[in-house]
C-alpha cells in the first residue's frame, strides 16, 4: 500500500524555515580517540579508520548521555571545552554570524580576537571565528558577546557526530570492469572521508574536498553513506551519478565542527547541488541553522538523520530544522529502530538496520543506525530534483512521497512519516 502524504507531512518539508528550537541536544564527534568501553559507544573501525558514533542499541533508552560527554572533554581538554550545557565544542573558538563592522569593534575593546573571517559564497553570511579573551572560558565569552550585541547571533563550535556505526565484514573485492554511463543525477555528502577507489564506486564520478584539518581522509562513515547513495550497483541515486562528497573531519581532533559544516554547505551552494545529504547529528547552533535556512531557502533538499539517542532524547540538529528531510530508520520487518529519535517531522524512513555497504580499503560493512537510512532518501531525491529550485523541491518530495510504502497506521504520521523508501535499484 502507498501513502498518500498530507499536508501536515509536507509542511513539515516547507522550503522556508521559521525560528530554531532551542538549543538541546547530546553528541559524539567522529574521529576523535575511542572511550572507555564501559561507556554505551561503538567505534566505526574498519582498517585503522576510525569514527566515534552513538550508543550501541543495547543502550539506545540510556541516555547517560552525560557521562560520555564528560569522558569525551576528560580525554580531548587541549582542544575541547564545554558549552553551558556540558557538550563538546572547540576550544577557543565562538562563532559570529554576519556581524556587524560595529559589533566586531566592540568586541576587539573588550579583548576578543578574530581568528578568521570567511564569507560563505551563496549562502549570503559571513561566519567571523572569535576568540576569548585570555583567561576567559567559552560559556563566559558567549555571554559577554551576546550582552554586547544584543541582536546578533553568536554561539559556540560545536561538534557534531556520526548517527550510526559500520562493523567491517567483508574480505576486499575485486574492482567491477563495466563502466555505467552518468544518469546526470548530482548529490552531494557532507559527513566524513570517501574511499573514492573503492570498486562498488566504479563509474561514479567523486569530487571530493576537506573542510578540517587533514581532510580528506578516508573514513567509514561517510564511505557508506556516500555508496549507499552513489555505488555503482545499490547507490539510490541510481549508476554513473556525480557525487560531491565535503569531508567535515579529516584527521584533527576538532573534526565536525560547526564551521566545518557550514564551510562545506557553502560549496554545496555554489555547486547547485540540488540535494544534500547530512547523516550527522548535534545540538542547535546559530551558524549551522544560518546556512541551513539559506541553503533550504534556495530550494535544495537537505536530507538529515534524526539520531540514535532513542525517542526520548531531544531533538537533534539539523534534522529538526524547519525545511529539513528528517529521516528515520527501520528494521526488514518495517518496525523503527528502538534507537532512533523522535522527530515531529519525520518525512521518510528507510532501511537503518542490516544494512551492507562499502568499507575503507575495499571491503564491506554491515550497518545500523538512522546515518545510512537518510543517504537512501537522499538518492532517491535527487533521481526527482535536477537543479536547486523551491518548486521542483516540492514536486520532488510530493512524488517520493506517492511512492513510499506504508508503515503503522494507514497514512500519514509521525514515526514513519510517508513511510519506507528503498533504493529502488
């Protein structure tokens, strides 16, 4: 049975985004040192490549999101601080939004300083990276700068996480000889490090580039969403696609930070990438929730994972933003993962559990979690959306919807949304 998609459904994927929820959420960055494992985390290991995910299933209704937070910023002090709720962002670093030439004066008087100023192309911001004062702490400094200017938008670094893990399966296979034509379908990635020479990604065209410190660097993560997306056999954006995948991560242990994100959304912008897929999830932030309003304003269609915190949890980032795709995941009998976040605007869900992918080094993984669910939608849009366009958008998500297969209640509702999507390969 299809789903006919309501309105309230296609509200909820509206091209114009209204004020931000407040800012709540807990998080794992990637790429960072393993924790303790007595704590509820797996790692992505797949040959030396290593990305930090969330809570094992096992765990999914503990929330103890506090502790691992605390072991995180115990193991990473040089470069982590907390925000004033206790989650990781980088150390000496405050975000400030198109400020003002006057707002930034004042904050010179006061002693902070600007680490760097960058202009984030089409999305029309300019992203001014401060720096505390000397002896001042980021939660402090945030609040010194909001007092200053009142008006303006200034927040922390945040880091963001990876919402799924990869356990590598797989002996590494031979590359393919066939060579598909391009479909002309564009897609773009913004997650962790590409095996481009992978075989499952032969006859996919990559363009690959680092937002972070020695980026790009192959990691699991985003080598499974990017083929669950454009691999040659399975990838739902159908053979031959163009992938444009934004390493956020790299090699530093300050990857995934907020202004890594919104650098690599600014390149997705000027591409005219029609659809972008993010499978990474972190707490409301001024600067990502800036160039996700413009990017979506645009008429491209940001597919988002809603998280593996379970359906307790608060929301998660960018998922929740207005105009955003929030996915979830499901299991081969339809039933959502116990994991995955509540979003009350869920448009889709897709396969999140027994998943098989490509790994690092040529090999395979098996995969879980709402990270490799949201790649699938993505594909399938951009099968639907040839050009960044507010309408087409629309249209788009109208005619994935008509073609979702229904899952609980007839029609419509807020764990499944429209209802599963599959790659349709």
């Amino acid at each position: 049975m299809r789903k006919r998609v309501a309105l309230p459904v296609l509200a909820a994927c509206a091209l114009v985004l209204g004020p931000a929820a407040a800012s709540r959420a807990q998080l794992l960055p990637g790429g960072l040192p393993s924790l303790p494992s007595r704590l509820p985390v797996v790692s992505d290991v797949v040959d030396g490549a290593q990305d930090l995910t969330t809570r094992t299933v096992e765990g999914a209704r503990d929330l103890a999101g506090l502790d691992r937070l605390r072991a995180l910023l115990r193991a990473n002090p040089r470069t982590l601080e907390p925000d004033d709720q206790g989650r990781p962002a980088v150390r000496g670093e405050l975000l400030a939004v198109s400020p003002s030439p006057q707002a930034v004066e004042r904050a010179l008087a006061k002693g902070f300083t600007v680490l760097r100023r960058e202009r984030q192309g089409d999305l029309g911001i300019e992203l001014v990276t401060l720096a505390p004062p000397r002896g001042t702490d980021a939660r402090q400094a945030v609040r010194d700068l909001r007092a200053l200017d009142p008006d303006g938008d200034y927040d922390f670094n945040h880091i963001y996480a990876g919402a799924g893990m990869a356990v590598a399966v797989g002996a590494a296979g031979a590359a393919g000889s066939a060579k598909p034509p391009g479909n002309g379908v564009r897609v773009g990635l913004v997650d962790g490090g590409v095996d481009v020479g992978h075989p499952d990604f032969k006859g996919v065209v990559i363009e690959q580039r680092g937002f972070a410190k020695g980026a790009p660097k192959v990691g699991a993560h985003g080598t499974a969403t990017a083929a669950l997306m454009a691999a040659r056999d399975y990838g739902a954006a159908g053979p031959g696609a163009r992938l444009l995948a934004a390493d956020v991560y790299g090699a530093g242990r300050t990857g995934g930070s907020a202004s890594a994100i919104v650098g690599a959304l600014a390149w997705m912008s000027a591409a005219k990438v029609p659809v972008v897929n993010v499978s990474l999830v972190g707490p409301d932030n001024g600067a990502l929730r800036a160039a996700v309003k413009a990017l979506v304003g645009q008429g491209v269609l940001v597919a988002a994972a809603v998280g593996n915190d379970g359906p307790a949890a608060p929301p998660l980032y960018p998922a929740s933003y207005p105009g955003v795709i929030a996915v979830t995941g499901v299991d081969r009998r339809g039933r959502v993962l116990p994991e995955a976040g509540a979003n009350p605007q869920v448009a889709f869900a897709a396969p999140g559990a027994e998943v098989k992918a490509a790994a690092p080094g040529g090999r395979t993984a098996n995969l879980r979690g709402t990270s490799f669910a949201a790649p699938v939608v993505a594909g399938r849009l951009a099968r639907l959306a040839a050009a960044p366009d507010p309408v087409r958008a629309r249209a788009a998500v109208q005619a994935l919807g008509r073609d979702a297969a229904d899952l609980g209640a007839p029609g419509p509702d807020k764990t499944f949304g429209a209802g599963r999507i599959d790659a349709g390969r």
